[in-house]
C-alpha cells in the first residue's frame, strides 16, 4: 500500500524553508545511493556474482553494499522496470 501523497500550499514560513532545504539534501542523497546501488547490482550481474534465478533479498543486498534498505528497494524497483530482475511478492527480487 502506497502513502497518501500531501499537497503544500505556496506560501511558506521563512523558518520553515531551512528545514525543507535539508530534506531535499536528504532526498538527493537517497537517490544517489540508489543510483550507485543499481550500478553495484548491474556490475555484479555481469561479473556473474549474480546469477539467473538468485534471489537478491532487500536486506542481504543492504548488508553487502553497505547502505540502508530504502536505496535498495529504490535500486530493485527500478531494475525491475526495465526488466533486469523480476519480482516476486514475499521472496525478493531474481
């Protein structure tokens, strides 16, 4: 299940925009770390680390690239578009 999505208004408190700059430094930084996490991932497909049919469970993938889950979920999702991996409810990716 997907969270609500909120809306802001246009007007903001100067005190608050501190605040909101340091979360999209936090977001951009996520986004990084998934973007290198989908290189690390590619490159160990290639190099045949991974193989067809492994399964690539969230945590086991965190623990080895030394990241949080977030960046990885982020990572499988998108290697799961375009179709490097499938997903397979409750067991990870392949």
């Amino acid at each position: 299940m997907r969270p609500k999505s909120y809306t802001s208004s246009t007007e903001r408190l100067p005190e608050h925009q501190s605040s909101l700059e340091n979360i999209n430094n936090e977001t951009t930084q996520v986004e990084k770390t998934a973007t290198a996490v989908i290189r690390k991932i590619r490159y160990a497909i290639l190099d045949d680390v991974f193989k067809p049919g492994d399964l690539l469970p969230e945590l086991d993938l965190a623990k080895r690239f030394e990241v949080s889950r977030s960046p990885v979920r982020e990572a499988l999702q998108a290697l799961q578009k375009e179709g490097t991996l499938i997903a397979e409810p409750y067991r990870g990716g392949s």
